[in-house]
C-alpha cells in the first residue's frame, strides 16, 4: 500500500474488555514495530518483529499484551483484560532495513480509550 | 537497556532564531541517532539521521552533530519558522533492530 495502515483508528471500550488492534505495513517491508505512546509522553517500545517472528518481545508491559504477524504482512496487537492504564496510542511502523536500521514509516494510531 | 535522555522538554523561540535540542545515550555500542518531527494530531516522521562514522550532517536548515565520546548529538535548527512547532523525538539504535525514542521536545515558535 501507499503507507502504514491501522484500524481502528479509534477504540473505546469498558475496562475488563480484550481488544485487537491490527497494522498493514508497507508492502515489501520485512520490519514491524509497535510503539505505545501516552498523552503528552514519548514513544514506549513494545515489540519487533522480523518477517514472522519476534526477536525482541522485550516492551510488552504484561502479559495481558501479545501480538503477532502473518508472514511479512499483517500484524495484529492484542490487549486482554484491558486496563485504564492501557488507554493511549498504539503506533505501528515498518521499515525496510538493508544493512542496519533504516527509516521508520508510522501509521497514524490506534487511539485506545478504556473506561 | 539503552537509556536516552532529551533535553529540553519544552522550547519556546521567536521566529527566525536558532533551535538546539540535546540527547544522550548510554550504550557506546549505538551506531544510528534519528530525528522525527510529531506535529499536533500525527504520526511521527523522519526529519533527519546520521550514523556513527559521520560527526555532523546538514540538510538546509537541519543539522545534526555527534560527539560519541560523550555520547551526546544534538539537533539543530536555524531561521525558524512557525510551521517548525511540533514535538521533536530523538531515538537510538540499541542494536536490537528497535530503536529507543527519547521523551520529546515540544518546540514553540513565536511569530
């Protein structure tokens, strides 16, 4: 595709509640990321994924998060049990990496309101 | 973990001065420092990189310096205008193909 695309772009739901919020990636990128960003904060790493698999699973802040990619394509970010502390900004990006960590191309967001 | 601190995290300058934005990291092994631009409402976006075997790259009225013995490199801008208000990000390359983001720097132009 032309870039990044996420959905929903906005999500309110009751604390207690899963949710799933999915990333496209540029097409032909090997690389996914997926950032958490809180009102006013910086950009939180949560996981990475080349190709399919996860070599650094390292941000995810419990284990109510998880996340997985079909492939060199789609990735979902799954959030269990959602939490008010969970509310913020699920960023995804891809990159196309050839011999070291190239540019980042972000999707516009998942905004994630729980109530 | 790498640990990256930015410096300020607000910055308000007239139009037409000069802008300077500081990070430091910790892990000497860090061999690429991006700069990405957040206006208001939006995804995050490249401004401008340099890597470890540069010591200062320009582009028109961005720069970027590196000092790795200090570990420090900073962003620089010139001749501000007020489309330059957003909140800058720094971010390290930690080696683990996932960059580490520092906290932001709101910048604020006057016109």
């Amino acid at each position: 595709g032309a870039g990044v695309s996420q959905s929903p772009s906005n999500k309110v739901t009751e604390k207690g509640k899963d949710v799933e919020l999915r990333c496209d990636p540029i097409s032909g990128h090997t690389a996914l990321y997926w950032y958490r960003q809180r009102l006013g904060q910086g950009l939180e790493f949560l996981i990475y994924f080349q190709g399919n698999s996860a070599p650094d699973k390292s941000g995810l802040p419990s284990d109510r998060f998880s996340a997985e990619r079909t492939g060199e394509s789609v990735s979902t970010l799954t959030i269990q049990r959602t939490q008010q502390e969970d509310s913020a900004v699920y960023l995804c990006a891809s990159s196309s990496p050839t011999g070291g960590t190239g540019e980042l191309f972000f999707g516009e967001g998942s905004r994630l309101t729980v109530l | 973990g790498e640990n990256v601190e930015q410096h300020p995290s607000t910055l308000s300058v007239q139009e037409g001065d000069s802008a300077v934005i500081k990070c430091t990291y910790s892990d000497s092994a860090s061999n690429y420092f991006p700069w990405y631009k957040q206006e208001l409402g939006k995804r995050p976006q490249l401004i401008i990189d340099i890597r470890s075997n540069v010591g200062e790259k320009k582009d028109q009225r961005i720069a970027v310096t590196l000092n790795k013995t200090a570990k420090h490199f900073s962003l620089h801008i010139t001749e501000t205008q007020p489309e330059d208000s957003a909140v800058y990000f720094c971010a390290v390359d930690t080696g683990r193909r996932a960059l580490t983001f520092g906290s932001g720097t709101r910048l604020q132009v006057q016109p």
